[in-house]
C-alpha cells in the first residue's frame, strides 16, 4: 500500500458507536466546528476517526471497551476523505459478532495495510490527537521522536568542529561513538593494568637487585670464612702421617680383594648324583605305577557260570518232583506218562537231580580254592613290590644325603671366601679414612666435610646472584611511559568523541526546535561531557504536568507540527475543549483541523469551512 502523506476528511457516516446509534453522516471542512453539550457526540468524532484509521480510540488503548452502542450492536464507521492528490477515497471499519472487516475503496484490507499507508498507530494519534503523544506515550514518545530524527552524515558535524579536532577524527569511522567510547575505556582499562603489572614488575627488578647485591656481599665474606676454617682443618690433616705406607697398604688390601672378589663362587659337582636320582626316582614312579594283573579270572569265570546253570537246572528238577503226579505230560517229550510209567520216570528225575547237586558241590570247591590261589599270587605281587619300593627309596635317600654334604661343603667355603671379602673391604675403607682424615677427629672431619659442602653450595649461590646483577635491566621505565603517552593519545580522542557526539546532538535535535514547546532528549554530564538520556517536556519554560488545559492544548498543537515535519504526513487535527482555549496563535496550522467546543446544552452541531487543504511537504 502507498503512503498517504496527507488527507482532508470530507464526510464521515457512523452508526453503532458510542452515542451514534443509528446512521449519522457528519460533513468536514477547514477548519470543521463542532460544538454541542456535554454528551452530545463531540469526542465521539474524535474516537470515531482514530477507529476507523488505528482500531483505537481518540486517546488509543485508553476507553477501547466502551466504543460500542448499548442499542445497536452493529458498528460501522465510513470516512471519505481526498488525499494529497486530491484523489477520493473512502474507508470503511465495521464490526459484527466480534469480527472486524476493513475495506479501502470497496477492497477488503487488513490493519497492517492501514499501517502502511497512515503510519504506525502511535505517529497517527500524535498527529491527529494534540494531547497523545505526551499524556499516552511518555518516555515511549522519546523513542518515537528518535526513530523519526533524520540521522546527520559525519562530515556535516566534523565540519562544525575545531579544525585540531577534525584532524584527530579524520581517519576515525563513528557509527557508534558510545561503543566506540566504550572500547576505548576498555583498551585504557587494559592499558593501565598493564603499566600497573609493569610498575610492579620493576618494583620486583629493583628489589631482586638490591637483594641480589646483599647476597652477594654475605656470600662472600662467608665463602672467605669458610676457606679459612678449611685451610686451618688441611694443615693439622696430616701432621706426623706416613702417607706412603698408608697408601702401599691400601694397595695391597685393594689388589687382594679384587683377587677374591674375581674368582667364581664354589659350586659342588652334582651332575653324577643327579643323573642317579633322576634313575631310581624314574624307577620308584613305574614300579609305584605297576598293578596286579589276576591270574585265574577266566576259569573262576567258567566254573562260576557253570555252577550257575547247575543250580538253575536244579531248581527246574527240584520244582517238577514237587508237582509231579501219574497223568502229567513229561516235560521232554509232552507224552501223558502212566501210572506204571510214573515210577521209573520220577526215579531217573530224582538220580538227575542228584547228580546236578554232586557236581555244582564239586564246582564250587574248585572255584575256593582257585580263590585261594588267586589271593596267594596277589599278596605275593605286593610284597615284592614294597620291597622294590623300600630298596628304590633307601638309594634316593643315600645320594640326597650325599649331595646335601657336597653342597653344605661348597657353602662353608663361598661364607668363609666372603667373610675375607669384608674383611678386606673394611681394612679398605679403614686405611681410605685414615689417608683422608689423617690425624682429625670424626668430629674435625665431619666438620672439614660440611665446610667443604657449605663452599661448594655457596660459590653457586654467588654464581647465580652474580648472574642477576650482572643481566641488564629491563627497560621498564620505557614501556610505562610508552603505555601513558598511548593513554594519553586515546584519552584525548576520547575527548574529541564527545565533542563530536554533543555537536551531533545539537544538531540532530535542532530538528525539535519549536516556539515555545522544548523537548530535551539528553543533557550533558558535567564531569566527562558525555551525553547522558533524559525525556523532559516543557512549554514556556514550565514543566507539563503544572500546565492548565489550555496550555497543554497549545502545546500538544505544537508537538503535532513537529511530527508531521519529521514523518513527512499531513493529517488533519482534531482540538476537543477548545471552550478552554482562547487561540492557537503559537503555531501556524498546515492541515485540516476540526474544533470541538463545549456549548450548554445545545444541540450537536458540525460547522464546515471552505478552506482549501494545504499541500503536504
């Protein structure tokens, strides 16, 4: 949707609104008076404008739930009106059932269209409503007021400058000055800390050099004592000491126990022993293992089976006797046997029977004394056997014991070899000590050893402090004052910044200049001349919220000036209790205006003028 930079209400039909129950066309002209008494639809008109064009009311959020008619239910709201052109419109805002409709022009359109073309709600109502922008928006209409300051180019304010502080800023890109202000407090933060870190660290130099020099000196005169104690110690060392005698001594001890310590440990020879152990013990584990194999396992086999059919046989026999009777069928040959049959037949049964008896009696002493035989053999095979075993173990005991006495001779030897050993070794360290010590005492000895250690300790410590002092310092002094200078330098266009930043505010918000109104969106701090937000609002000198009525009229008609200079949108006006206002001489009206005035109960009353609307900027 295009902008519409500016407009000229010529009629408005509202019904359903507020008092507005039934279709009520209203005429505009400029200037428009409306007049009436109280609750005759004055400020209606007023809501009904800013509704058809925000979907708020006169003073926006502020009675939004009070805009319907108690009878009518159905609100529709109508305004033509020309634009800049002079191009007729017609706008239409009605609402049923809770749902809201907009058209333009007979198109259905939506409130972000109206948006586009009317501006934002709050730039409408601050133009339209003299009162809204400072009794609705507050602090909120400094921001509006920002967003709306054509912002001025680098050059245009450098050029205002002295000509010292536009050469500092020349080469300096300024989107932000209060970033760039505050990476530069950072950068001087950093700076400082690190001359504070570098103070410190030549602090530390100085001291370490001082304290260096002061080692030095004690170590000194502590290494000179020290050489003089041990001066004094080697000079009584070897009063009255045949060092060559000592020395051929200790040579000889030397030569003897390198001699000693050379030859190889004795070790007894075993292998003999060995090999016969490993043999009786190879015997003693296969005759362990040997087990009795019997000899008479097949023939108790037989004569046990054979006695075992001869006892079944028998009780077969034995069992037939019992029930054997004349007239039974021979159990051979199925034959009914007779009763003269019947003797002869039992009797061979009988003599059968017999028989099986004598031999299983037969078998079984056979398979005893087999048995008997069978043991006989076995205990004799176990007795050999631990006989085997005895003799085996009595051989390996005899070559164990014989090897023990090999191997306790050879140990007796290695203990009294290196018994020799320490003999010598201490005779060694005895005649070292002596050549060493001389005629000292342990405790002089020990004492020349600590002196010695001590001087050794103190010529590295002489070493390194002498290594400190003689290590050119660092440069220091130097760096601080590099660092200042560069704190100095940043400090200084730090200052040129806020030069910058209070001359671009001078002149961006010059563009606020009005008669008597001032707005004042910033003030300067004194102590660094950096500019710091504020939102103050006065007119002819006095603060708003101690002005009456009228003057708050006068000045809200200025304010809407200035934001229809700085939007670029020419809209008309509206002045409701202009029974208070005497004129508007402060400003010099350039849109369409419509007052409202107060009359004791008269009737509603719109009056249109003939004056042409004046051509936006």
């Amino acid at each position: 949707m295009e902008k519409i930079k500016g407009f000229h209400i010529s009629s408005m039909t509202v019904s359903g609104f507020k008092c507005y129950e039934e279709p009520t066309e209203i005429t505009f002209g400029n200037p428009t008076i409306v007049t009436g008494g109280n609750g005759r639809g004055k400020s209606s008109l007023a809501d009904a404008i800013a509704f058809a064009v925000t979907g708020l009311p006169f003073f926006g959020e502020r009675g939004i739930d009070r805009l319907h008619n108690e009878t009518n239910p159905d609100l529709q709201i109508t305004m033509r009106f020309t634009d800049e052109t002079g191009k007729a419109h017609e706008l239409t805002r009605s609402r049923q059932k809770d749902r809201m409709s907009i058209t333009y022009d007979g198109y259905a359109i939506r409130q972000t269209d109206l948006n586009e073309m009317f501006g934002e709600r709050d730039v409408f109502l601050s133009i339209f409503n003299p009162l809204y922008f400072i009794e609705e928006l507050g602090e909120d209409g400094k921001k509006l007021l920002e967003r709306y300051l054509p912002p001025i180019p680098q050059a245009d304010v450098l050029a205002q400058l002295n000509a010292q502080t536009q050469q500092r800023l020349s080469g300096v890109q300024l989107p932000s000055p209060e970033t760039f202000l505050k990476n530069r407090r950072e950068e001087i933060r950093e700076l400082e800390q690190n001359a504070v870190y570098l103070s410190g660290k030549l602090d530390l130099a100085q001291k370490q050099r001082q304290s260096s020099k002061e080692l030095s000196n004690r170590l000194t005169a502590q290494i000179q004592e020290l050489q003089r104690e041990i001066a004094s110690l080697e000079a009584r060392r070897f009063e009255n000491v045949n060092l060559e005698e000592l020395q051929e001594q200790l040579v000889q001890a030397s030569e003897q126990y390198e001699e000693l310590s050379g030859e190889a440990p004795e070790t007894p020879d075993t292998a003999e022993l060995d090999a016969k152990l490993q043999e009786f013990h190879a015997k003693l584990g296969a005759r362990s293992s040997e087990v009795y194999q019997p000899k008479y396992t097949d023939p108790l086999a037989e004569d046990t089976a054979k006695v075992q059919a001869l006892g079944k046989k028998y009780q077969q026999n034995a069992a037939l006797l019992k029930r054997f009777q004349p007239g039974t069928s021979c159990p051979v040959c199925r034959r009914v046997l007779s009763q003269q049959e019947y003797p002869a037949f039992r009797q061979a049964l009988q003599a059968e029977t017999e028989r099986i008896a004598a031999d299983g009696t037969q078998l079984k002493g056979q398979i005893t004394e087999l048995q008997e035989l069978e043991q006989k053999s076995q205990s004799a095979f176990e007795q050999f056997k631990a006989d085997d075993l005895a003799k085996y173990q009595a051989e390996i005991d005899a070559l164990n014991q014989k090897r023990e006495q090999l191997q306790t001779a050879a140990a007796q030897q290695n203990m009294q070899r290196q018994q020799t050993l320490e003999q010598l070794r201490t005779r060694i360290q005895n005649l070292s000590a002596s050549m060493e010590c001389g005629t000292l005492s342990p405790a002089d000895s020990e004492r020349l050893a600590e002196c010695k250690a001590s001087l050794k300790d103190c010529r590295v410590q002489l070493a390194a402090a002498q290594q400190v002092l003689s290590a050119a310092p660092e440069n220091f002094d130097t760096r601080i004052k590099a660092i200042e200078e560069e704190i100095t330098e940043k400090k200084i266009i730090m200052k040129d910044v806020i030069l910058y930043m209070s001359k671009r505010a001078e002149l961006t918000f010059s563009k606020l200049a009005l008669n008597r109104v001032k707005i004042s969106l910033y003030d300067v701090v004194k102590t660094t001349g950096e500019l710091k937000d504020v939102f103050r609002f006065t007119y002819n000198g006095r603060r708003y919220d101690r002005l009456s009525l009228s003057e708050k009229i006068r000045a809200g008609a200025e304010v809407s000036e200035l934001v229809k200079r700085l939007t670029g949108r020419n809209y008309p006006v509206f002045f409701d209790n202009m029974e208070s206002v005497d004129d508007l001489s402060n400003i010099r009206p350039t849109s369409q205006m419509i007052l409202a005035k107060c009359v004791h109960n008269a009737e509603l009353s719109v009056r249109a003028g003939s004056t042409a609307m004046p051509k936006a900027a």
